[in-house]
C-alpha cells in the first residue's frame, strides 16, 4: 500500500476519533454551563468531520448506497462475532465491570445494527416506506418506529431514546 494511502487511513481515523471526542468534551462544558467553550469543541468537531470525509472520499470509501450497506453489515457483524467477545472476556478476566459492561452494550447493539441495515438491503429501490429511528443515550440501541418502554439491553427509559429523523 502506498504510504500516502496509509497516512490517509490513519488521518481518518484520528479525525473520526477527534470529532467524537470534542462532542463528548462539549457535552461535558455545557454540564459545566462553559457554554462558549461547548460551542468551540463543537465547532472543531464539525471541522474534523469535514476533514475526515474529505479522506474518505480521496479513499473512494464511499460507495453506492447498495455497497455501503454491505459494508456496514460486514463491519457490524465482525464487531459482534469477533471483535466485541474477545474484548469481553478480557474485561471479565481482569474483574473490569466497567469495560464489561459498555463491551456488552456495544455487542448487544450492533446486533441490531446490523439487522436493521440488512432489512434497508432486502428492500433498496422497492419500498419507499419513511418512519424515525430511536437511540437509546445510555447504550446505543437503536429502533424503528418509537421507543419501547424500557431498554431491553440497559433498562434505561424509552422515553429518554433521542429522535432521529
């Protein structure tokens, strides 16, 4: 692989991992009521999407919708086969309760994950059907239609998932 291809892969990495970070650091400066503060993390965070894309795309890593959505079955189910249990028994075995359970979270999820972009698959070009999606704030998961009442991997309420349109 060129070097210029690796450097590119590893650029997408770091601003993909920058821009969650900032969102996370800007969530944490508004709990703080450092509101100008939040505002740069997000703005910076917006910044490191665009170059993170703009990798992306010299990578030709963004296909047709059909290829994309293979891809992010294949990524999902790895993370759920291999991934995710080997980094759960690690956790176990090293008594980390902590990592165990958002390990567990993460696995539970992208089960779903992966479920849900393989009905979008089976249907592409057929069905024009249009409906939101729900995500749990705690764990991630992810639903069609509204919120069930409660979590069924956190127990967290359904009321709390976040919309997406």
């Amino acid at each position: 692989m060129p070097k210029s291809e690796q450097y590119l892969k590893e650029a997408f990495a770091g601003e993909s991992q920058a821009n969650r970070k900032y969102l996370a650091f800007a969530a944490a400066a508004d709990k703080e009521s450092y509101r100008q503060v939040a505002k740069l993390f997000r703005a910076a965070a917006e910044a490191e999407t665009i170059h993170a894309h703009n990798h992306l795309r010299v990578l030709k890593g963004v296909k047709s919708t059909r290829e994309n959505l293979q891809e992010a079955i294949n990524g999902e189910t790895d993370e759920f086969n291999r991934m995710y249990p080997g980094m759960i028994t690690t956790a176990k075995a090293e008594g980390n309760k902590e990592a165990e359970r958002s390990f567990n979270y993460a696995n539970e999820v992208e089960k779903g994950h992966a479920k849900l972009y393989q009905k979008l698959l089976d249907t592409l070009g057929t069905s024009k059907e249009s409906y939101p999606y729900y995500v749990c704030p705690i764990c991630g998961n992810t639903v069609e239609n509204e919120p069930p009442g409660v979590c069924p991997i956190c127990g967290t309420a359904g009321k709390m998932f976040k919309k997406i349109e």
